[in-house]
C-alpha cells in the first residue's frame, strides 16, 4: 500500500517528536539548543553522486511538498562522498545526509560521523541482503533504497532454456554451443573475487563470518576444507580453460556481444549494452558448483544519516519515515531505473532483466563493510590468479598461506 505524508500531518507530528526528543542523548534526537528545535520547518542538505541527483529530486520535491521540509541537494564526485564525509562531519560542515553505496559503512561507525537509526517493523519489508548491509556491530545505520549484484546473463540465440543444475552442468551444456568460450567470467592479471565468489560461497566458504543480522565479524571463514575444496575447484576450471586470466572485464563484453559465448557472469551494468546490440538474454541465478547456495556480493545504495546533523528530527522523518515507503522507492526507480530494496516496489518492475537480476540476488550476501576487508582483496586475486594460471602444484596450499597473509594484514 502507498503512504503518503499530508503536509499538516507532518508538521505536527515533527513538532511533538521535536519536543520529545530534547532529553535524549541519541546522536539520531534533536537537542533542545538544535537549530531546528524551535520549528518543525528546516533544511537538510543531502549529498549524491552524479548518477543519482537526477533520480533523487523528484522524490525530494513531494517530501517538500508534503512535509515543508527542504532538502538541498549537492553532487558530490562517487569517490568523494565518503572520505569528505569522514572529514566534515566533525568540524561541523558535513551534511546532514549522504547517498552511498553501503560498504564505506564500518570506517564512518568507526569515526563517530554516522547515526544509528531504528527501521523497527519496517525491515521486514526489505530484501534481507539490503537491511544486512546497512547493519554494523549489531546496529543499523541506513535505509536501503537500490540492490545490484551480479548474475547468470544468456544468449538465448545461442543456447535453448534447458537450465543447469550446478555449475559443471552449465559448462558441459555451453561447450555444446559449440563456441570459442562456455561461460565468460572476467579474470584479468589479478583474477576477479567479487565475479567467483557466487563459486567460492557455493562450497561453504565465504570471506568473514556473518552474524543473524547479516553484520560481518572480521572472523575469516574462507579457509579449512572448504577453502581448499574451492581452491582445488578454481585449479580445474584454469586447465579446462573455462577461467582465463587473459579475459578481463573488457574482452569478456566484448566476447559475448559478438556471439563467443552463450554466457557471461555480470551485472546489470553491461546488459543496457547487450540489449542495445538487439540480443534477446535471460538473467539467471549461478549455479552452485560446490553444493550449497552460490551467492554473490550485492551492493546496496543507502541513505545515512550524519551524527552531527543540525536537524536529525527532521533527518530521521525524510530518511526513516518517507524514504522506506512505496511512494517513495517507486519514485526512486521510475526515476532511475535501478532495481528497489524495498521488497513490494522491487515486485513491481516489469522489466525482465532486472527481474532476473532480483531473483539471483535474492539469497545474495552483502559486500562486507568492515575494515578488515580492505587486507582481502590482494591477497585474494593474487592467489585466485596464481591458481587459475596453473602457477602452483598444491592449490589448498596456496590457498592455506592466502588466508594466513590476510590474517596477519588484519591482526597489523
């Protein structure tokens, strides 16, 4: 069902929640000397990218409209939100509210510069891999409002739907196409974790340890007997050629426009191509190649909150109560295209492709956002690759000495 805020309505409830709220200590309460404690009438300023300021305006403008509350936004460059967001936010000049993708999440907890806020019911409403990405330390410290991950894309022209019910499956029936490749996963000189980790998961080895909530302990668990059974299986997909370290992102789009391979694993980023060239694809889950669910990373785009906002009262009423409804995720996705955290607005997009998307994204696990990720991803492609070349005899063991690198680069 949609809700929506009448003005008045509004107004009246940000005034009592105003006058509630003076005795708390909460970085997400006003305080009675906060600017906006003495009227229910203020402005936010708001930072996003480029490539979401346009998407944003319309949603801003019917929360104005609705409530009184102004949201200037300001675009800010991708790779800058964060960073400036870590230094601003304790001078005092940061804004009250960032759009960004979840995994900068553990370095603002870690700085005091992010509010914690309470989704209560409305989490449920969520797809469970966008509430798990706004989660830190037990805490949720965002609204969810987009999900991308990556997928299984076929050339229907090439292959007939006779799907697959594991990984080694699907490579049999892609060599049957009878094209230069089977299924095109990027590699390149460092391989790719994030494109084989629907694999990696599939054998019960994902990177860290992940609580109920869905927030990541820096606990590794990619090691032990599923980490060399990967391992062993990475090796096998090197000598068949399935995996080559000569493809990288580029030449593996290329490939597929061109009719090399009747699939690619990617993500939504590279369909708008593909369907341009006129191909007719389906979207589909990975298989799994190592018995259990194959999940991949998904990237979720959220809005937090700063802990030095001036206006957190009227913060919290855009970002908790407005941005979680229907009204607003609808706004939100006919605006920008891109897929909806919130479960019944995502159930309304007609578009295949990104209903495909959503489907293999379902049992997804979030790109991890604590600091202890940052000592992963070296290590990590380096010995991917060093096994997918063929350049060590003993992958489990290769495998054995990139955990124990990446835990002493944790524990440093």
């Amino acid at each position: 069902m949609r809700r929506s805020i009448p003005a008045l309505a509004t107004t009246a409830v940000l005034a009592l929640a105003l006058a509630a709220c003076s005795s708390s200590d909460s970085p997400s309460d006003a305080t009675s000397d906060s600017p906006a404690a003495d009227s229910a009438e203020g402005t936010l300023t708001m930072w996003v990218d480029d490539t979401r300021i346009d998407s944003m305006r319309p949603v801003v403008e019917a929360f104005t409209e609705q409530s009184g509350v102004q949201v200037d936004l300001v675009q800010k460059a991708t790779g800058d939100i964060g960073p400036d967001f870590v230094t601003q936010v304790p001078t005092g000049e940061g804004p009250d509210i960032i759009v960004s993708a979840h995994d900068g999440l553990g370095e603002w907890v870690n700085n005091g510069v992010v509010a914690p806020i309470e989704l209560g019911d409305k989490a449920d409403e969520f797809a469970d891999s966008a509430v798990a990405a706004m989660a830190y330390d037990g805490q949720t410290y965002g609204v969810p409002i987009s999900i991308e991950n990556i997928a299984l894309v076929r050339n229907n022209a090439l292959l007939a739907d006779t799907p697959a019910t594991t990984f080694d499956e699907l490579v049999a029936q892609a060599q049957g196409a009878g094209t230069d490749f089977s299924v095109l996963i990027q590699q390149g000189e460092e391989s790719d974790p994030y494109h084989l980790y629907p694999l990696q998961t599939s054998f019960g080895a994902p990177v860290f340890e992940q609580a109920e909530d869905g927030s990541y302990s820096d606990t590794l668990t990619l090691g032990g007997d599923a980490g060399h059974a990967y391992a062993q299986y990475l090796a096998k997909l090197g000598q068949e050629k399935v995996l080559d370290l000569s493809i990288d992102g580029d030449k593996a789009k290329q490939a597929f426009l061109d009719g090399q391979a009747p699939y690619i694993v990617t993500g939504p980023w590279n369909t708008s191509a593909f369907e341009e060239a006129g191909m007719d694809i389906s979207v589909l889950p990975v298989p799994s190649a190592g018995g259990q669910p194959a999940q991949p990373f998904v990237g979720v785009q959220g809005v937090f909150i700063s802990a030095k906002s001036a206006n957190p009262v009227l913060a919290n009423e855009f970002v908790v109560n407005y941005l979680t409804t229907e009204e607003a995720q609808d706004a939100l996705y006919e605006a920008g295209g891109r897929l909806p955290a919130l479960t019944a607005s995502a159930d309304k997009v007609d578009d295949p492709v990104l209903q495909g998307f959503n489907a293999a994204g379902a049992t997804g696990a979030p790109m991890p956002a604590i600091p202890a990720m940052s000592s992963v991803w070296s290590f990590w492609g380096a010995t991917e690759a060093q096994i997918v070349g063929g350049q060590t005899a003993d992958p489990a063991g290769a495998w054995d000495a990139m955990v124990q690198n990446i835990q002493d680069a944790i524990d440093g």
